[in-house]
C-alpha cells in the first residue's frame, strides 16, 4: 500500500523559507514521477513542482527562481524548499507519485502552508 506523508508546512511570514517534506512508503521516489501540488481556498489543485524519474524537473510559473524540488533516494523522500514566499502561496501542498510505466497516481493528505505577516 503506498502512503504519501507530507510534513512541514506552517505559518511564515512574506519573504521567509519552508521546506516541505514528502515521505513515500510502499513505493519507491526514484521510480515515480514526483510532484507538489497545492490548492486555495475556492481555488483549482495546481502543479507546483514535478521531478521525473530522468532528475528533470518542472516548474509553475509563479513559483520558479523560488522554489526547488529534489529528491533523496536513500531516504525515500521527496523535498520542496520555498523561498521568498508570497502570501498568493498560501495553499493546502499535496505530495503526488505516479509510477513509471502505469497510469496509477497516489496523494498525501496535505500539508497547510500560510503566508502572512
């Protein structure tokens, strides 16, 4: 069974840094497809970040110059690190997996980040 376990979200000040984690169990980062997601209040989810098997990454718009995802194959687990946050960043993050070579996606349950002063 493959659980996703996102962890360090909080409120942050405009300008300040968060690095999320995303902890995968039952299935291994290296051989997925990894991304971060988030999702507003009264807002559609949103690709933020996507790392690919090949170490290629994928950015937002918004996010890039900001944001980097990376990965840790020994600790199965996948990072987000946001810089210069925004209060427009503030959003539910979900960690996403999609396994190579299936049409399978699993989610976590969502971390809260806030950007407010």
């Amino acid at each position: 069974q493959v659980q996703l376990v996102e962890s360090g979200g909080g409120l942050v000040q405009p300008g300040g840094s968060l690095r999320l984690s995303c902890a995968a169990s039952g299935t291994t980062v290296s051989r997925n497809t990894m991304g971060w997601y988030r999702q507003a209040p009264g807002k559609e989810r949103e690709s933020v970040a996507v790392i690919f098997v090949d170490d290629n990454t994928n950015y937002a718009d918004s996010v890039k110059g900001r944001f980097t995802i990376s990965r840790n194959n020994a600790k199965n687990t996948v990072f987000l690190q946001m810089n210069n946050l925004k209060p427009e960043d503030t959003a539910v993050y979900y960690c996403n997996a999609r396994p190579r070579g299936t049409l399978r996606s699993y989610w976590g349950q969502g971390t809260q980040v806030t950007v407010s002063s």
